[in-house]
C-alpha cells in the first residue's frame, strides 16, 4: 500500500514538476516579452495620463488620476519582477546538466533555480495584473488607437542624423542688442560707488541668458569676479560660502578649513575682495531680503564695483536701494515676430546643411512661432521639438493645429509651461525618464554629465547600442535632450562633449509637477516631511534631521545630500535594512561620516558614491554587492580597500585617486573594469599581469615609472584595444620614459607623459583621434612641434615643467589647425615664441606661466584673429610691463584680444586685467 501511495503521489506531482522545468526553459523569452510590454505599457500610461490632464470635470479627473496611479502600480511591479530576475541569474540553463558542474555547490543551484521558479510565478502574477488594469482602464476611461505617427516614437539613437555642432557657441538669443549694449555700459563705466545693477523680467524672457552672455563679456575687465546661482531655497552661509568658493578658485587658492560661522565668513569674502575692483552676477534672485544677507560682504571699495542680479520680482532690486546704488533694467518686451522666427530656424533647422528655413515650412513656422508670444525659452524648445521630426509641411501642419487645440484647451496654463509638457511628451520613454532625473536634484544645479549618466546607465534608462559603450550612448541621450533645448550646458569638454548642465528653472518646475504625478521621485528638504506617495520610486533628503516616515514605497534610488551638516546615522544604517530594493545610492556632498557594516544587503545596488564625504573606510561586506557597477570614493579619506572588492565582477567604474588603495594580486578577475585607480608598477610583475587582464580599461594612470617598466608597460598598452586616457608619471627626475608604442591607437584621446625622453616619441603623432597631449619634464632639445603640427584632432597642447629645453619654439605655417588651447609653462630656458602667418588659426585660448626667460611677447600673436583669452601668469616683469595698455611698446601686438589676465602669486598690487572692449 506504501508503494502504491508513493507512486501515485509521484504521478501527481510529476506534471507540476514538468510544468516548473518548461517555466524555467522559457524563464528568458518571459523576461524578454515582458520588458517589451514595460514600454507599450508605459506609452499606455502616458496616454492614460493625457487624457486626466484633458478632463474638465473635477469629479471624473480625480476618478481617471487614480486609475492612472493603479496603472503605475502595475508598471512598478513590471520593473521589480524583472529586476528580481536579473538578479537570480539569468543566464544559466535549468536543463543543461552542466550547469551544477559549473558552481561551486549542488545546492547553490539548487537555490538559484528557486529563486528562478520564483520569478517565473511572479512575471505570471504580473501579467495577469497588468492585462486586468489596462483591460478595466480601457472599460472606464477608452483611449484613442495611438496613431504609428505619434510623438515620441522617433528613434533615440538619431543614427540617421547629419553629423552637425551639439552647441551653438554663441548665444541663441536674438533681439537683445540694445539690452546688451546697456547693461555692458552700467557695467564697464559710470560712478565709482559699488552699483547694484538689475535684470527683471518674466520667467522664459531671457534674463539669465542676457545676464550671462554681457558678463561673460566684460569679467575679464575686472580684478575679481563670480557667478553664483541663487534660486529660491538658499541659505545665507550657503550663498557666502560659495561666494567665497568662487573668489578662492580664481585664486587657485583653497578655501579655508576654519570659516565656522557667519560673522567669519563674511570678513573672509570681505578680505578677498578688500581693495579690488569686482564683479559678482547672482543670477535667479527671489527673496527681497537676499541683499541683507550680502551687502556686508560685498564691500564698497569705491573703484567701480558691480553686482549684477536677474530676479522676476521687481521688489528685489527696489529693496537694494537702502544702502546701494541702483540700476533696474526692465527684460519686459518679447521678440518682435522677425527675432522670434529668426530664433526659431536656428534651432529647429541645426540639422539642416544650410539652416535656412525650406520655403514649403515659413508660413507654418511663422504661425508655430507666434504661438510661443515672443517668449525665448518656449521658442527654442518649440524650435528643438522639431528639429528632431523629418521637414514636411503635413506633419508640421498637424503640429501646429495640436499646438493650437492644446494650448485652447488648457486656457489656465500659460503658453510657456504648456509648451514644455509638449516637448517632454514627444520625448522617448527613456530620454522622459531621463529627463525627470533631474527632479532628484536642486533647482539650479548643475550636474556633472559622467556622474549623471552613470546612474542612468544604473537605473536602466540608457539603452545597448552595437559598437557602442553604454556611457557613449548615455552621452547620445544628453545630447538628444540639449539638442530639445530642455537642458542647459554650463561647461563644456574640450571636444566638445557636455562637461557640466542643468535645467532652467520653469523646466525644474514642470518636472517637479510630472514626478509628483507620477512617483517618479520626491525631493525632502524639511524634517516633517514625508514620502507622499506609496509609490514614489526614488527619493532625494536634502536635510540633515529628517524623521518622516518613508513608509512602504518601492526605493530605488537615495541621494543623501546634506551639505556640510553631518548625515544622522540612524538614517545611514536604516537603508540596508528597510530598502534593499535601491540601485542608486549617492552620498556626494554630503556629511556622512561611517558606512553601515551591513551594506552588502543591498543586493540590486548598482551605483554609490561617497565623493566627498568624511568617510574612512568600508565594510567588508561591499564584495556581496554583486551587481555595483560604479564606486565613488574620490575626495574621502578611504586609502585601503577590503580584500572582498575582487569579488565585484560587474563593477566598470573604480573612482579614486590613491594609488596604494587595492590589493593588485586580486584586480584581473574584475574584467567590466572601464576606470581604476593610479597604477604603481611592482618588479614582480604582479600588477602588470593583473591589470592587462582588464580589456576594457579606457583610463590608465602609472605612478612612479622607472626605466626597468618600460618593456612591461609598453606591452602592457598595445594590449588594451579600448584604451582611451594614457597618463604616466615618473618616479624621480633621473628616470626617462623610453616607450615603444605601436601605432595607431585609434581610441586613444589623451596622453601625458610626466618624465625625461631621449627623442621625441614618433608614435604621438600617430595617434589619430588624439585631442590633449600634455608633456612635463621631458628635456626635448629637438622642436617636437615639427612632429605634431600635422595631427587632425590635437585641440590642446601642454608643455611644462622643462618639457622643452630650446631657447626658440617655433609653430609653423599651416601647423596646428584645429588646436584650440595652448599652454606653455615654466620652460626656463625658452627667449624666444615665433608664430608664422597660418599656425594656429583655430587657437582660443594661450597661457603663459612662469618663462623667466621670456621677456618679449610671442611674434605673430596679432595674427590669432580667433584668440578670446590670454593668460599671463607668473611671468618677468619686463614681459608685462611691454604689454601694459599704458604704454607698453608692444601692446599693440595684443590689443585685439578680447580678454587678457596678468595675474602673479607674489604680486603685492592687483593683477592687470584688461581687453578689447576696455578701449
């Protein structure tokens, strides 16, 4: 009977345990149906949400908002079943006998096909769900068939693209002339009092743009400048100590470590601007009472002093008048029609070859642009919208009749912000998604691009493309979003590449309301704040004491960023526990001062970053984060990593600038490694043989160079096909850098070398996609330019530190016509800089530091009609006082650039500056 029991028992569960395996054989094609349906669904949402947005009936829109939010519930359930099952191992064949072979244990695979069973009934659970809310929205509320047209289809990799400039170097904004021309006079001229000069205007007129471009134009001519992003929740310390920031880095001074409280703080801001004449433009001004907190600090020094503001409230700059002199200009008028379409075509047709409006498009443009009501921001994301769709009249007609109906419809919205919700609605799923990743930042802050698209890259959002890196694509997403005019580039790369971006605060504005509709994010800056949703996905705590609850939502994402203020620890060790669900956890700024020891929980954790923070050391249990692809510890205090950091397989970025910070021995099974620290070459070879396993290594930083590495490091680099950064620096003087490169390396962007050569290495030259080369104490005697000046895409040029040893250096006619900066320093045997007619033609920028033996200003320099920016630093007082503009013999050699700086370090008088527009 005990037989036939079990026979039966066995004949019953044989079906389910078939069923199980054919679930997992098809765990994979799951997981791919189901992240294709993630994005038809989120399109599905996105129109759901339209349709809310559309409803006039209160009663009824609140009935469709939460449907919508029902729909988001279910599309968050879409991403963490997914996620689940990345985790557990996607790779692995449930019916491939090897499969137990290959791991260490039976019952690790054992565990992980559970996991994966796990999975498979929970993507099942999950479509059921899915296909109930849609099928019950669709009952209630039916949606419209999505035309194949539809904004927002277009492909994201803009492969079909004319290859044309990212960025228009100078300003878009047009009809602004006789602004400019007045604010640069109240700037530049007029009564010696320190002088508060105002911008004021509506949101989207063009203040900042206008403030700006004129500072830009004149802070060359003044001892001291600084610009500083104000915005509306700022501190007063905070506004100083940026201030303070700003005047220490023009300096190339640190700021100080002891500036504890206000009263310090200010005479520190007053002590660098003692004696000097000034500019500070404190741009995004809100609070009437924003001159309190600085007009102490900003002392008047009677020699012609400015502070140039851009505010909305006409109030601030009356309230100025108290204790300062005033100037209000009025930003009040927008664009005739004539500017506005002039505006339009210049960024709606940057693709174009010639960027000339087609005669097909003027009648339809002209009507799209009056629709914008001459407002500069609406007309250049109206004009970047387009330039993303192909350049018919059907299409744009039917554009420009939505436009209309859209704009009647929703008549309590202004023309502005309705016309940026159009410009996110025709994005791409991923670049809106991208896009409201700025939300989990302060408005107006400015973001560097490498750490922003890492934590895209982590939270999924950016997209394989063949042949392509990930950061190389995230990179294309940025673009694609600067090209729609929605972010703004503060600073670029020399090549060109965003370096640095925000967003304009009425975008910031419009993504706040969008992630509050849709759980995206939420920023907490008060301590009584809590997660206002039960779906908010990703969360920004921008206090230092803050005890609200968090409740159940899903985290995926934390910034801590806390400023100076130390981070509570109650918070830190929280998040291991309560949300193991986070991919991106960011400290950067902030005051955190120890790591949880039970950080390894976080499991999914992709991205962290503790760059600037106090911390010291980690927790060993950072190798169990299996799926961390970057770690950020520049500017901590961690010198020494735990063993356990061999263990991270997937991590492609190791940020740091120790060189002794890993156990080398373990590095060569990390092969996803893009970035490491500082590299110091053991004799053993041990360090060599580890880091050549890492094939795609684009950055290699050597430490300490000595001749006997030569045939190893050169092996080394012929074996890194990715490579793309190449710094080298030699232990002492006496050491030469003797390397045999084989050329081309094609990835190979930057190069420096730090040590002594015998010859000028022929294999520089080439390199052809090489952009900086930066040499110091190389001690060439023979002209290494002759080698260079042939190079197509060499853009900056350094030498210092006796790189060269010659007495004349000389730049041929027709060599370096794409170098755009130039720098040469502390060469103390060069008399003599030649220039021939037809060198440097695309050079924008020189600098010259500490030549001792330069006394005349380089022959040709007049030649230069591109040169914007001269540098002369440190340098024989004969050099400066023969371009003085009181005098000097050869100012006149100079006279046509536009800023030229004299600056000296042991100078007891204030640096010289002056330029074109000063005569």
């Amino acid at each position: 009977m005990a037989e036939t029991a079990v026979s039966l028992a066995g004949q019953h569960a044989l079906p389910k345990i078939l069923e199980a395996v054919k679930m997992l054989r098809d765990l994979p094609n799951e997981v791919r149906d189901i992240t294709d349906e993630l994005e038809s669904f989120q399109d599905f949402i996105n129109d759901a949400d339209k349709v809310a947005e559309a409803e006039e009936d209160d009663r009824r829109r609140h009935r469709i908002k939460e449907r919508v939010m029902r729909l988001r519930e279910a599309a968050f359930r879409m991403e963490d079943v997914i996620d689940e099952y990345n985790i557990s191992g996607e790779d692995e064949q449930p019916d491939d006998p090897r499969c137990a072979a290959l791991l260490c244990e039976a019952v690790a695979f054992i565990k992980t096909q559970i996991l994966r069973l796990q999975s498979a009934y929970k993507i099942q659970d999950v479509k059921s769900l899915v296909r109930a809310e849609r099928d019950g929205f669709q009952r209630h509320f039916p949606l419209e068939q999505r035309p194949t047209s539809s904004r927002g289809n277009q492909d994201v990799t803009w492969k079909n693209l004319r290859r044309v400039p990212l960025f228009i170097e100078e300003d878009e904004v047009v009809g602004l002339d006789n602004d400019r021309a007045t604010l640069k006079n109240w700037l530049t001229k007029g009564r010696e009092k320190r002088t508060v000069i105002s911008v004021v205007g509506i949101a989207g007129v063009g203040k900042t743009t206008l403030a700006k471009q004129v500072y830009d134009q004149v802070r060359n001519n003044f001892e001291c400048h600084a610009l500083i992003t104000v915005s509306q929740s700022y501190s007063a310390e905070g506004l100083l100590r940026r201030l303070l920031d700003e005047l220490c880095k023009l300096k190339k001074e640190d700021p100080p470590k002891d500036v504890s409280n206000m009263e310090s703080l200010i005479e520190e801001v007053r002590n660098r601007l003692r004696n000097k004449r000034y500019v500070v433009l404190f741009d995004d001004v809100w609070n009437e009472t924003f001159w309190d907190h600085i007009e102490s600090a900003v002392i008047d020094n009677k020699n012609g002093s400015r502070i140039l503001i851009t505010t909305r409230d006409e109030k601030v700059a009356g309230y100025c008048r108290k204790s300062s002199f005033v100037e209000v200009h009025k930003l009040e008028k927008p664009l005739t029609e004539e500017e506005s379409l002039k505006l339009f075509c210049k960024k709606a047709f940057q693709n174009s070859s010639n960027g000339d409006c087609p005669e097909e498009l003027k009648d339809i443009s002209l009507q799209i642009v009056r629709k914008c009501k001459g407002l500069p921001l609406a007309i250049v994301v109206i004009g970047g919208l387009l330039s993303q769709k192909d350049e018919n009249a059907p299409e744009w007609g039917q554009f420009s009749r939505d436009l209309s109906l859209d704009l009647e419809r929703n008549s309590e919205l202004n023309s502005i912000t309705k016309i940026l919700g159009l410009s996110y609605d025709d994005l791409p799923i991923n670049l809106r998604s991208c896009l409201l990743y700025f939300g989990m930042y302060p408005e107006d802050y400015e973001v560097q691009s490498d750490r922003l698209i890492r934590q895209w890259i982590a939270e999924g959002f950016v997209r394989h493309e063949t042949g392509k890196s990930l950061e190389e694509v995230g990179h294309q997403y940025l673009s694609g979003l600067v090209r729609r005019s929605l972010v703004q580039v503060s600073s670029l790369r020399i090549d060109g590449k965003v370096k640095r971006c925000r967003v304009h605060d009425l975008i910031h504005d419009m993504i706040l309301r969008k992630v509050k509709d849709t759980g995206f994010c939420q920023y907490i800056d008060g301590p009584d704040q809590s997660v206002s949703s039960k779906i908010v996905r990703r969360l920004t705590i921008a206090t230092d004491d803050f005890s609200g609850s968090i409740g159940s939502s899903p985290i995926r994402s934390i910034f801590i960023s806390t400023g100076e203020d130390e981070v509570s620890q109650h918070l830190v060790n929280k998040i291991p526990t309560n949300y193991m669900l986070v991919k991106v956890l960011d400290f950067e700024g902030s005051g955190l001062r120890d790591v949880p020891e039970n950080l390894g929980n976080l499991c999914h954790l992709k991205y962290l970053s503790f760059r600037y923070t106090g911390i010291a050391s980690l927790p060993k249990s950072i190798g169990k984060l299996q799926n961390l692809e970057t770690l950020d510890i520049r500017d901590t205090h961690v010198s020494e990593m735990p063993e356990e950091i061999s263990k991270l397989t997937k991590l492609r970025h190791l940020l740091s600038y120790f060189t002794g910070l890993i156990q080398w021995k373990d590095i060569g099974g990390m092969t996803s490694l893009q970035e490491i620290p500082p590299v110091t070459i053991d004799d053993d070879g041990v360090v060599i043989r580890e880091v050549e396993k890492l094939k795609q290594l684009r950055k290699l930083w050597v430490e300490d160079f000595r001749g006997k590495h030569e045939k190893t490091l050169c092996s080394l680099i012929n074996e890194m096909p990715l490579l793309e950064k190449l710094l080298i620096n030699r232990a002492d003087e006496s050491e030469v850098i003797e390397l045999y490169i084989t050329p081309p390396m094609s990835t190979l962007r930057k190069l420096v070398l730090f040590g002594k050569l015998t010859r000028f290495p022929n294999w520089i030259s080439q390199f052809p996609n090489l952009v900086q080369l930066r040499l110091g104490g190389s001690r060439l005697t023979n002209d290494a330019l002759k080698s260079l000046k042939n190079m197509p895409r060499l853009l900056f040029l350094g030498l210092g530190y006796n790189a060269y040893e010659g007495e004349t250096l000389r730049f041929h006619c027709g060599g370096f016509q794409k170098l755009k900066q130039l720098s040469l320093g502390s060469l103390d045997q060069l008399k003599c800089i030649l220039i021939d007619r037809g060198a440097l033609c695309s050079v924008e920028e020189i600098v010259l530091r500490d030549l001792s033996q330069l006394k005349t200003v380089p022959s040709g320099i007049q030649h230069l009609e591109k040169l914007k920016n001269l540098y002369i630093d440190d340098m024989p007082t004969e050099f400066e006082q023969r371009i003085a503009p009181d005098g000097g013999e050869d100012h006149w050699i100079i006279q046509h650039v536009p800023h030229v700086r004299i600056w000296s370090r042991y100078a007891e008088e204030p640096s010289h500056i002056f330029g074109r527009s000063h005569h």
